[in-house]
C-alpha cells in the first residue's frame, strides 16, 4: 500500500460511527421536527411485496398496451416549465400528494403518465449553463446560439445589432413552420409575452432584453433598425401571423404617456399602441379578432371562440398562481389559457403548433421559494392534463420539458410523508435544523452567528407562501443549473423524444412527428399532399413499400 492510501485508510478508521457507516451515518430522527411536520403514514399495503410486484405489472401491462400512434401529429403542444429542474419533479408530485393528505411520494402528475422520457442537454454556444433566451432558440428553432439572444445564430453577439441585421442569421421556429403548412400557431406564459422563452417563437433579436423600443433606445441602437421584441409580435412574421397570443406584459405594448386597463404605465417610447395596431390590422384583413385583459373577459371570448386571439392579463409578468389564489382576483389560471388557446386554434382542420409556459417556476427559485417553484409546476400539471382530456393523443403530441436547471436541493434522509416544504428530520452537524429543499447560492443566504448556521424555523414568516429558504452562497439572485433537463412526450412519434440528446433536437423530432419544416423532409410519410387524411398517409406508405419490393 503506497503511503498516502494508508494515512488515507487510517484516517477514514479514526472517523467511522459506532453505527451505520461513515457515508450513511445512523441517528435519531428528531421526533417532530421543528417547523410541525405532518407526516401521513404509508398505506399499510406497502409492506407486502406483492403490493410492489401488482405495481410492476399493472406498468409492464400499460406499456405493452401503449398504442404506437403511427399517423402523423395534426397538432403539437409544447409545454415549458421555465426552471423546472430534474430536482423539482419530485417534490412537486410529492406536495401534490401531501395536498391531498397523502405521503405524496408516490403520486403520478398528468405528465408523469407520458409513456416516453428523455433528457436534454441545455448549455449553448458561447456558455456553459445556459439562460432562457438561448435555450428557447434551442427548443424552438432547432438551433444553439449565445447566451442572451434570440432567434438568430451564433453568429451573432449578443447586444450586436448591427451583427442582426444579416437576414441569414435569422432563425424560423417551429411556430414558422406550422403557419408554412397552412395550420395555426399560438403562444401562452404566465411571464411577460415578449420574455425570452415565449419570444423563441417569433423573435430575431441580439438583446432579449429588448422588449420595447425604449431598451433599444437606451442601448444606443435604432428601433427602425433593431425592432423591439413587442413590435416583432404584432408586426413581423410569423408572430403577426399567430392565432393565440395569451400572457402578460401590457407595458411593451403601450406608450409611456398612458396607463393601461389596470391603471399601470407603458413603457414604449415611440408613443405607439401596439394593441390597437394589432386590432387594426385583424379589423382592415377582416379577421374575427377578440382583445381581453382579464379572466372573465377571456372566459366570455371562449364561448365562441373567435379566429385571432390576444389577452395581456397584467402590465408586467402574470400573478404567482398562489398569489391569484389568494388574492382572489381576475386572473385567468394556465388550464386556463391553455384551453381558450386549444378552443381558438382547433377551429383550423388542418392543425396547429401551441406553446404553453409556466414561466414562474424559474423566478420564485431565483429567489430561493420552493413553494411557489412548486406550486408553478402544479399548475403547469394542470395546463398539461387539461389539454390531454381535450385532445386525443392518436392526433396531438404533447411534449414537456425545461429550459434549463436551478440549484434547489432534495435532501436530507427524512421519515416518509414528511412535509416537503419542511425541516429535515436530520440535523446539521452544528445543530441547527435544515430544510429538505434549500438551495447552493441565492438570496436566501443567512450570515452565521457566533459561527453557526442561522436557524431558518425562527424566521417570523416561517414556511409562509413566499417564504425564502436557506442557500449557502450569497447571490442578489439564485443561479440557473447546467444539469439536463427531462422530456416528457405523448402521442404521435413518441418514441423518438427517449434517450439522451441536445435540446435543439427538440422541434425537428416535434417537427417530425408532424410533418413540419426541415424535418420533414427526412420523413417519407410526409411527401403526401394530404397529411390530414390518415387513410391518405397509409396509402402512400403502402404504395411506397410496393415501389420498393419492386
Ligand atoms: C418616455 O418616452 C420619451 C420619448 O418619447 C423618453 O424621452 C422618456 O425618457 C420616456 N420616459 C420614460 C420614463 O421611460
Ligand atoms: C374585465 O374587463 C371588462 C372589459 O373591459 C370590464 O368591463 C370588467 O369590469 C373587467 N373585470 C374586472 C374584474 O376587472
Ligand atoms: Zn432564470
């Protein structure tokens, strides 16, 4: 044994517990934990095998029955959870379950029955751990570029504008390709409809930042030459072209000498009215349009749905579901929108592309509050099994996944059931208790007292709704993880969204599945002129297995 493998053998003898072993110590669970932990005890059926073995099976069974959907996808739906790490799935289903007086553990959220998962990996061209400007080029132009940008190649710096004018750094989304075949587009977030993940739809831009003609201004750069984000939407292809635009973000829209329905300022500089611009030209082509501001608004719209669609439900981002909650007040939920948006977009027969983002799971971890990064995935599992009750999966793929990670932890070796958004049963080695879901860096830093932790469960608000959890580096903001992200599809081409893959594979396997855009044409299902008939597309399937037997 060479020198320093047996100092290192001595040493790990000298710090071996009595019990268990030095990697899995052995103590005491603390028997309540201090925040009043309410553990739900496990179904005494668990303790039997054959509970796990009838689990098994009854899965096998559901696989094997899992039907193939062989035609080509007539709509697609990707859902994004902006931050919703891999770390945050399981609590998430596990609050769920605890909502509802269950371990929670063991529950299964309405994309978690999708029969395929993958993973993606998130970095782009010019960083490491990527942002969601970058990563939405990603998923939704099939393409990695820098940090900061949107819709245009790496070719491109980020805040160059003058580099974004070349039209051939210009990238077309899946959104393009959809309005290309002839179905309809739309995009619904729960951020602001010009932030960067909704913006990878219709956006070519240098600066997410962007959003207005004022931020351009102020960047020293001419809107005339590098439109904002906003005007983009309304007046550029293919946003001009979307059928659904649900969201938030009124102030882009509007001029900063006027208020908006809420009473809130604009921030436009160039004292144009984007909303009335957007009305105007679905009123001169003669399109059936409807503007809405507020839940009740929207719910009326969608009793008769009309052809062109736009809601902007808050001057800036839209309320944290919980915060509406208990607020009380007009803001439509993500099921919501999501419905009004499929409601809109099913009246065309040829299909549509939709992309449905819950985009505040991504904030409440940069502030470090895992109940509402929660609660945002909750909601975004409703979004996801509304549009699955409404739309058969032989016809739509439903796709979920992130844009990139954050640094939340899932620790701590805590009794089952125990409250996910409480204490560890386990204690640090300083004792002073620990949350099981805290962070590595982020506001939610402490400093230390006579060189101990601070103890988090004497804070006044306590595991309040919005209540910060500890993080060990101090950072003004949390940071966003460089861990792949999972995938979750249903429907049409399923399969090909399992294994591990770069994110910009995303809308060419979406694609794919439907026929759209460059992909299409490695798929020879998809020379058919008539894509929406199935019987068409067997019969040119056949056909072309006949031309090759020959
Ligand atoms: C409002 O717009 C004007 C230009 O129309 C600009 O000079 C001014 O700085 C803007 N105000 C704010 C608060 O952004
Ligand atoms: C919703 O919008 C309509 C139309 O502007 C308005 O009449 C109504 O008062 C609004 N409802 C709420 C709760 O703000
Ligand atoms: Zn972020």
């Amino acid at each position: 044994m060479r020198p320093s493998l047996l100092a290192l053998s001595v040493s790990l003898a000298l710090v071996l517990p009595a019990r268990g072993d030095r990697y899995h110590p052995e103590r005491g669970a603390r028997p309540v934990a201090a925040g009043g932990s309410r553990a739900a005890a496990p179904d005494a059926a668990e303790r039997a095998a054959d509970y796990w073995y009838s689990e098994a099976f009854a899965a096998i069974d559901e696989r094997l029955t899992e039907p193939t959907y062989d035609d080509v996808a007539k709509n697609v739906i990707m859902f994004l959870g902006d931050g919703l790490s891999v770390p945050t799935l399981a609590p998430a289903r596990t609050l769920a379950g605890q909502r509802a007086g269950r371990t929670g553990e063991e529950e299964r959220l309405s994309y978690e029955h999708f029969p395929v998962t993958g993973l993606a990996k998130t970095y782009c061209v010019d960083k490491q751990i990527p942002d969601s400007a970058c990563t939405a080029t990603a998923y939704l132009c099939g393409v990695k570029n820098n940090y900061g940008t949107l819709g245009v190649t790496a070719a491109v710096p980020r805040y160059d504008c003058a580099a974004s004018t070349d039209a051939a750094t210009h990238l077309d989304s899946i959104a393009a390709w959809a309005l290309a075949d002839g179905r309809s587009a739309g995009i619904v977030t729960s951020t602001r409809i010009t932030h960067a993940s909704p913006a990878g739809a219709y956006a070519n831009i240098a600066n997410r930042d962007w959003e207005n003609d004022g931020e351009v201004r102020a960047a020293g750069h001419d809107p005339a030459q590098c439109p904002d984000i906003a005007d983009q939407l309304v007046n550029s292809h293919p946003g001009n072209k979307f059928q659904v635009i649900l969201g938030g973000g009124r102030r882009e829209f509007r001029p900063n000498i006027t208020t908006d329905e809420e009473g809130q300022p604009g921030r436009r500089w160039d004292g144009r009215d984007l909303v009335s611009e957007w009305r105007a030209q679905r009123e001169e082509a003669g399109q059936w349009n409807a503007y809405v501001w507020n839940r009740t608004e929207l719910l009326d719209a969608i009793s008769n749905p009309p052809d062109y669609l736009l809601g902007l439900f808050e001057d800036g981002h839209m309320q944290y579901a919980a915060e509406a909650r208990l607020a009380g007040n007009d803001e439509p939920t993500l099921a919501e929108m999501t419905e009004a948006a499929i409601r809109v977009l099913s009246k065309n027969p040829r299909g549509f592309f939709l992309f449905v983002e819950s985009g505040r799971i991504d904030h409440a971890h940069h502030d470090n509050m895992p109940h509402l990064a929660l609660d945002e995935t909750l909601a975004l599992a409703d979004a996801v099994q509304r549009a699955d009750e409404l739309l058969p999966a032989a016809s739509t793929l439903l796709v979920l996944t992130a844009d990139h990670s954050h640094v939340m932890a899932y620790n701590g070796y805590s009794r089952r059931g125990n409250d996910i958004l409480g204490v560890s049963d386990d204690i640090g080695d300083d004792d002073v208790p620990y949350m099981t879901l805290s962070y590595t860096n982020g506001p939610g830093y402490r400093d230390h007292v006579d060189g101990r932790r601070a103890d988090v469960t004497s804070d006044n608000t306590f595991q309040a709704v919005a209540w910060q959890t500890h993080a060990e580096v101090p950072l003004e903001s949390e940071t966003h993880g460089g861990d792949d992200v999972a995938v979750f599809a249903r429907g049409p081409a399923q399969a090909l969204f399992t294994g591990l893959y770069e994110q910009s594979q995303l809308p060419h396997l979406m694609a794919h599945a439907a026929c759209l855009g460059p992909a299409a044409q490695h798929r020879q299902l998809c020379s058919s002129a008539s894509l929406t008939s199935p019987a068409a597309a067997l019969l040119l399937t056949l056909v072309a297995a006949l031309f090759r037997l020959q």
